[in-house]
C-alpha cells in the first residue's frame, strides 16, 4: 500500500499528463512557457485571489513574500510549533527571528491565546519587533483566520498564510491560500495538488507585493532580466511542471478533492470508538493533505506504527518534535509559554494512508489492523 498513491493517479491520468509533458518539450520554452502563465491564471481563480506568481518549490513561496516586506534583523516572525521546517526556517535565512507558539490541540493548528501571549511577550521584552504571523494550514485544515487577523489587526502585523499543506480547504466560500496578506502552498509531489518535482505558488490580492514578488523570483529584475533593481533569487516553475499541474488542477477540483473528503469520513466513521480521530470545525473544509490520529501515548503510538509496517501499511509520524527541539533553532529563536500541546501532539499522532485514490479495501484493511492493535480485533 502506498501512503499517498501517485501511481494510481498517473495511470489514470496518463494519457492527458504524458501528451502535456512531450508539448512542452516540443515547443522547447522550458522556462516562462505559455502554460505558466495559463496555470497561474487558473489558480488564481480557484483560489480566488487577484494574483499568483508561480515559483521553485513551497520553501521560496515563503521566503519571496517576506523578503518583499522587507523582513529581516531585529524582526519577531510568529510561527506555529508544531509544523514542517520550512515555516520557520524561511524568516531564520533572512536573518528574522522566529517565535515559536503552541497549537491548538484538536485542529493542529496556532493557538490564537497563545498567539497574543507570544506578541505580549516580545513586546515587553523590547528587543524585537513583531512583524509577520506565518500561519500554517496544517495537514489540509485552514487556521483560525477570523481570530488572527483580529490579532494582526490589533498589533499591525502582516499575516503570512503557509498554506503548503491548504490548497484547497476552505473556510466557508473562501478557498485556503486567500487568507493571509499574501498565501503560499507547494507543489512538492505528495502535497495535495503535486507536480513531478519541486514547485510553488504565492497568492495575493496586492498588486504592489504581486510586483516586488514576480521581480524578486527573477533576479530582482526591472524592466527585464538584465535590468535589476533588488537583489532576488532564481525561482521559477519550470514549463514542464506548469504542464503537468495544469492536468492535475482540473481533476483535483472535478472529483479528487471530494473523494478524499469521503475516505475521511469513512475513516472516521470506522476509527472514531477505537481513537482520537481528526476534527474539521465547523464551516471548515479540509483537504486532507494529512489523515492523523491520536493515540493514547507514545508507546502505543511506537507500537502501531511498527505492526501496521509489518503488514506493509505505511504510516507517518508528522511530526516527531516541536520547532522549539530542532537542534537548528537552539541559538537563534523565541521561546514562549510551554509548547505542552506540541509536545502532547508530537508524541501520540500518526498519519495513515490517505488520497483520493486509497479504495475502500485498502481504508478497511487499515482499519481492521488498528483495531486489532488497539482493542484485539
Ligand atoms: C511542504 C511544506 C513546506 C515547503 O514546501 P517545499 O515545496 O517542500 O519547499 C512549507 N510549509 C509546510 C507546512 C509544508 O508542509
């Protein structure tokens, strides 16, 4: 069994993927190509935001954003604990200061009380300046906007939406990745909308920021390439990437996207009596780049995990420590409060195989082996 079946979804997409790829060969603009362009529009679209600027990968998605904002030395970047590595190395390598803050512990996702407390805390001690709030959509689930903004709004911070793991959850009619400033998301092939490589996109409804950030992806250019007016990076979505993604996009918003909502709920309607199963508030849309259950402690956890790879079900501990345990960070951030929910988290969750294309045979064989685990079958 494959922990995200991409196989499946080639083999049914084949046909379209394969005649996209060999086009963009043919026509050889293998960089800036014309569906590039046609991708950002479409996801602009979807996601319903004024601009997308295509981009390498998830990781530059939000490094460009504050490197516009002009983040750097002496500036307070809010950031969830529990979360992967790129939401706080991003503000780090422009030399800011991540501030690390506790989630929440049924949606995974920044504590808002804890949020404050955090700014509070940075504030009275005087030595940073709190600038950007990097919220993370955690494993498809968006972040409390209403509450953050509300707390962005009272301290005029900048709210930054890594939504690498958002794309298209949704929060009422609004779709993940229009809820910050600016939105990031990744395409790194096991998110929830894949390319065959590393890529990325940045949203906003900023037509300044949408400027500094599409002259920021190529060299910090002015009038073109060989006209630079900042100091930027090289990041763009090959052609060949834009090509595939345009194939991906139109059955992820046709069907992929529902049915992974229907394994969840299979899932949980199967697992609920038996484990903490994941919770989506209410109004929320999750996409499910992650199904994650809790268990009763680190052992039973282990324990799992290592019966269910006996039978060749793929298991992952997303994620094993808090950003606060990084050995990266041991110099170089903010602690604040106890991270008691990121530890009690980190030690007890385990994601199970999860797509749109796992089969109902596949969900039962998984939950008949965690039943059979957790109370003998
Ligand atoms: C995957 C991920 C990123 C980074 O994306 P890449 O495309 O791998 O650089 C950033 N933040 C979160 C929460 C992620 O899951």
């Amino acid at each position: 069994m494959e922990f995200r079946d991409l196989k499946t979804q080639y083999h049914i997409l084949k046909e379209d993927i394969d005649s996209a790829i060999s086009e963009a060969i043919a026509n050889t603009n293998f960089i800036s190509g014309s569906p590039v362009k046609e991708l950002e529009q479409q996801l602009a679209e979807y996601v319903g935001v004024k601009h997308c600027i295509t981009c390498a990968n998830g990781t530059d998605a939000l490094i460009l954003p504050l490197m516009a904002w002009g983040i750097g030395m002496g500036d307070a970047v809010f950031v969830p604990d529990f979360t992967f590595f790129a939401s706080g190395e991003a503000p780090a390598l422009l030399g800011a200061t991540p501030v690390f803050v506790d989630i929440e512990k049924d949606t995974f996702n920044i504590s808002p009380m804890r949020l404050e407390e955090s700014i509070k805390q940075v504030l009275s001690d005087g030595k940073l300046k709190p600038r950007v709030i990097v919220a993370v959509d955690l494993f498809g689930q968006p972040a409390n906007y209403e509450e953050i903004h509300r707390i962005a709004k009272k301290y005029d911070l900048l709210v930054l939406e890594d939504g690498a793991q958002g794309f298209g959850g949704a929060i009422g009619n609004k779709k993940a990745c229009s809820f910050g400033n600016v939105g990031a998301t990744s395409f790194f092939p096991a998110k929830p909308l894949g390319c065959y490589g590393d890529g990325g996109a940045i949203f906003t409804n900023s037509d300044e920021w949408a400027e500094v950030i599409r002259s920021l992806c190529i060299h910090g250019k002015g009038k073109d390439k060989y006209d630079n007016v900042r100091i930027g990076m090289n990041s763009r979505l090959d052609t060949i990437q834009a090509a595939v993604l345009k194939v991906k996009l139109k059955q992820f918003v046709e069907y992929e996207l529902e049915q992974v909502n229907e394994n969840a709920k299979e899932y949980t309607n199967q697992l609920q009596d038996v484990v903490k199963t994941p919770i989506v508030l209410d109004g929320y849309t999750s996409n499910w780049a992650q199904y994650t259950i809790v268990c009763k402690n680190e052992k039973e956890r282990d324990n799992l995990q290592k019966a269910l790879k006996e039978v060749e079900i793929p298991a992952m501990i997303y994620y094993a420590k808090g950003m606060h345990e990084q050995k990266a960070f041991q110099n170089g951030c903010v602690l604040s409060g106890s991270y008691e929910n990121t530890i009690y988290l980190s030690r007890r969750v385990l994601a199970l195989p999860m797509g749109p294309y796992l089969t109902e045979k596949e969900l039962s064989f998984v939950v008949k082996q965690i039943k059979n685990l957790l109370i003998g079958g």
